[in-house]
C-alpha cells in the first residue's frame, strides 16, 4: 500500500512539475514494483509494458481518427464555420453563451478539445471584445464547452473520455442517458451562470476587454464553408455511432470521407492535415497508454488487493467508491482518460462483477467513471489546461480560479447527482 501510494505522489508532482507522463508512468510504476517485492526488469517489461501494449492496441485506431478528422475539420475551415454560425445566431450581447455553445456542439460532433481551443480562441477574442467583457473569461468559458458536459456526460458523444467505460461495462455511448443527461445540465447551466456571475463582477470592478499582446491570430472573416455543409460531418459520427450502432472507427472513417468529399476543391491540404492529425495522435495514444501501464503494475503488486478492500469498503453505493478511485488517479496524472484508462484497467472487473451480483445497471458504472474521469482531471497540471492557457495568453494567477469553478467543483456536483439518481433506481 505504501509503494502503491509514493509511486502516485512521484507520477502527481513530477506531472504537476510539468514532465511527461511518457517516462515519468514507467518510474512511477518501478516504485510501485520495487516497494511491492517485483523484479524491476519484468515488472516494466513485461507487466507494464503489456498493459501499454494492450490499451494501444485496443484504441488507437480512435486516437488516430479522432485527431485526422479534428484537423480536417480545423484546415478546411469547417470547424471556424460551425462556430461562427452559432454565435452569430446567440449574438454578440451574450458573447459567454456564444462560444460556450460553439465549443459544445464541436466536441460533441467528434472534434477533439485541442482542436477546439484553436478553433474557437479567434472567434472568442471578437465577441469579447465587442461585448467588452475581460478576457480572463476566455479560458473559462471554453473549459466549460470543452473539457466538461460534451466530454463526459452528453449521452452519444464520440469522445474517447465516453468511450473507454464501454470495453469493460459492455455498454455502449448512450450509456445511462437521464444520469448524464442531469449532469450535464447542472454542469452547462451552473457553469454559464457562474461565468455570468463573474463577468458582471468584473465588470462592476471596471475590467473590461483588454487588447492581446499578440492580436496576429484573431481572424474570424476568411472563406469558410456553408454552414449545413460545415455541420454534416459532426452529425455524421453522431449518427453512425448513436442511431445506427456502427463502431466509433467505422463513424468516424464515414466523418472523414464525408469532410473529403465536401471540401474536395481543397484536396492538395488534405496530406498536411491528415499528417498532422496522425502525428498528434501519437501523443496522446502514449500518453494514456503509459498511464495505463502504470496501472497494470499497480494491480500485479500484493498491495493492490488491500487498496481494492479500502474502495470496495467505502461504504454506500459501490458507485461512490468508483467515482473516487477514477477522481484521484485522473487528478493524479492529470489526465481524464489516463487516470480512468487506471483505474478501471485495475478495476474495472470488480465493478463489473459488483454490477452483475447488485444488480446496479453497467451502464451506471459506465456514466459514473465518464463523469468522474471530467472532474479532478482539470487541475493546474492538467495538459488541456496548459494548452488552454497558453493559447489564450492567460496565467494561472489570471484564470484558473474560474477553470477550477466550471471544470472541477461543479462537474464533482453533478457526479453525486448521478449517483443519486442510480442510487433509487434512474439511470
């Protein structure tokens, strides 16, 4: 229990520290092995490495197409398209609403959250700027439409945060709709009136928009799409995966085929996108990858057998000890899917089991570990975060109170909603 412990305290502050979870997981994983009577060789090249083998075999053909058709949708301009279009619809007044919605129909149409953060910042800057609201919302606002209801609670959504609980529940993407789709409720509309609640302060303070140092990127104009042509793709994947039941790699080949044909006077770009969405996803398939090889070392030590009797014994629903265990490893790695990817690669089969013999439904098992993957997740180390950040040219110091609001505590809310909900019988 001990080693199980200091390899999660090494994994957390050497990822807050900024370092990559790529070698920092196998180090982690050899404190797990050495504290836990291993042989550190095995332990990393069999035990850990067949977990990272297994979870990359398994997902990355979605990792691959998900980034390919994020950055077609990024380079053909349909992304921009669908964002403009819902914000002038919404109207510049309500500026916070309008790229809230634009990143939320973005995610949920299959376009990954980096993507998105591209896609929606130069738009972001215009409408606060003519709704003369601080900038120091911006990153707020698009954690809120990005990293949180669309990720984890909408039933349907393509995002990989949905998909991994499905292997191991025997669910599927629609999994417990009424407990997400109250999650998502209480996420988009408390975290809308929270960022209106704080804009209004702000306000009243007498911060107000204030020019970027570096202003070269905002450029909202440009050819773009038609709209319904820019729309067609996202509810293609939708669609596929949802109505029809094709798999999420069958959807979103179909997504990307469609894209293609739509934009196909721009065929010359579609090497350097497809090569950039290849390339990303490298990335982003390790990363979770790594932790997840973690996980498996983890569950080959002794110790791991007492931290199952500490979860399993949280008393009450076996939904909460879930949510728990799912929190603290994605705060941990300050990953969503990495932290999940752990814990239910160590235990999954046990809440599997417990639904089978409780008779709890799966899919409530599903739609907890999807919601909790969205909450601790989002704290300072988190990659999304600092991507968000950076792009933004905001500090922590400006805006990571209100990232912390909308993409932490009130998502934490809505999760003991759902557990709630399952708990008289609702999912």
């Amino acid at each position: 229990m001990f080693g199980i412990i200091l390899g999660l305290i090494v994994l957390m502050g050497l990822a807050y520290l900024g370092w990559s979870i790529i070698w920092i997981a196998p180090i982690a994983a050899g404190v797990v092995a050495l504290t836990g009577g291993l042989d550190l060789l095995d332990a990393y090249t069999n035990t850990y490495m067949s977990g990272f083998v297994n979870f990359a075999k398994s997902w990355f053909p979605v990792f691959m197409l998900g980034a390919i058709f994020g950055k077609l949708m990024e380079d053909t301009g349909m992304a921009k398209s669908v964002a403009v279009a819902f914000t002038k619809v919404i109207g510049t007044k309500r500026a916070i609403l309008g790229v809230l919605v634009s990143c939320a129909v973005l995610t949920y149409g299959g376009v990954s959250l980096f993507v998105v953060v591209f896609a929606v910042y130069p738009l972001a800057l215009t409408l606060f700027k003519e709704a003369n609201i601080s900038r120091r919302l911006i990153p707020g606002t698009v954690a809120l439409g990005a990293f949180t209801f669309t990720m984890t609670a909408v039933p349907g959504t393509p995002q990989i945060q949905n998909l991994i609980p499905t292997e191991y529940f025997m669910t599927d993407a629609m999994a417990a709709p009424i407990m997400g789709i109250v999650a998502a409720i209480i996420m988009a509309v408390g975290g809308y009136y929270y960022l209106r609640w704080r804009e209004k302060q702000l306000t009243a303070k007498g911060e107000t928009y204030t020019e970027p140092k570096d202003n070269k990127i905002i450029n909202v104009d440009g050819d773009t799409p038609h709209f319904i042509l820019s729309i067609l793709p996202l509810l293609t994947v939708l669609l596929t995966l949802n109505l029809l039941k094709w798999d999420i790699v069958v959807a979103l080949l179909s997504g990307i085929i469609l894209l293609m044909l739509l934009n196909i006077s721009k065929f010359k770009g579609f090497v350097k996108a497809i090569n950039g969405g290849a390339t990303g996803s490298v990335t982003a398939i390790i990363n979770t990858s790594a932790a997840v090889g973690f996980g498996t070392v983890v569950q080959a030590v002794p110790g791991f057998n007492r931290l199952t009797e500490l979860l399993m014994g949280i008393k009450g629903n076996p939904l909460i000890s879930e949510a728990v265990a799912v929190n603290i490893l994605a705060g941990a790695t300050g990953s969503a899917s990495g932290g999940m990817g752990i814990a239910l690669e160590a235990l999954g089969s046990k809440y599997y089991e417990i639904a089978m013999n409780t008779g709890i439904d799966p899919e409530a098992f599903h739609r907890v570990a999807s919601l909790s993957s969205g909450g601790l997740d989002a704290l300072p180390h988190n990659g999304a975060v600092l991507t968000l950040l950076t792009i933004t040219g905001m500090t922590h110091k400006d805006s990571y109170k209100d990232i912390f609001v909308v993409a932490v505590l009130i998502p934490i809310v809505s999760i003991i909603a759902a557990i709630l909900l399952a708990s008289i019988g609702i999912y």
